[in-house]
C-alpha cells in the first residue's frame, strides 16, 4: 500500500475520531441541560450548546426522518455513532486487507 493512501486512510479515521467527539460531546451536553446542570442562560453555556447543535443537526436531520417517533427518545445520535463505528472498522479492515501496517 503506498504512503499517499496510508495517509488519506489516517486522516479519514481522524476525521471519524473528530465527529465522534462532537456526538459524544452533544449527548453530554443535551443531558446535562435537560438535568438542568447547565443553565442555557448562561452565555458560555448556550454559545457551546448552540454551536454542537449547528454542528451535530445536519448529521441528525436525514436519520430523523427515517427514524419512527418515540416521543423524547432521541435515537438519532446512537445510530449516528454505530454509523461511525461501522464506517472506522471497514476502513481498518479495508487498510490491512491490503497489507497496511497497525496505524490505528
């Protein structure tokens, strides 16, 4: 395998890794406000909140409007991270399918 698809193998694996912080990080967040931990009132709060929502929504909004409706029972963020758990081992089984080192 060479180098340059090595590298484009690592950075879309980083890539994954990145957007499944941001999920994680949104699911914390939304349970932390509706426990009313945080306080959406509170300017620090709401600019996070505010912006792992314009970041995780477009991700959401297709698999939402597959999803049937369960009331407050969001399961678009746990099909989103099974989605990227998917995608992360086809990329690392695809990678030493084709006698690529341990990289991840």
């Amino acid at each position: 395998m060479s180098p340059m698809i090595a590298t484009l193998f690592q950075v879309f694996v980083a890539i994954l890794g990145i957007v499944w912080f941001i999920v994680i990080a949104h699911i914390v967040v939304s349970w932390l406000v509706h426990f009313q931990v945080l306080n959406l009132r509170q300017p620090l709060v709401s600019q996070i909140w505010y912006m792992l929502n314009r970041l995780v929504e477009p991700i959401y909004r297709p698999i939402r409007r597959f999803m049937p409706d369960l009331g407050g029972i969001d399961l678009a963020p746990l099909v989103v991270l099974l989605v990227l758990f998917f995608l992360r081992q086809l990329a690392s089984n695809y990678y030493f399918a084709y006698g690529g080192q341990s990289v991840f």
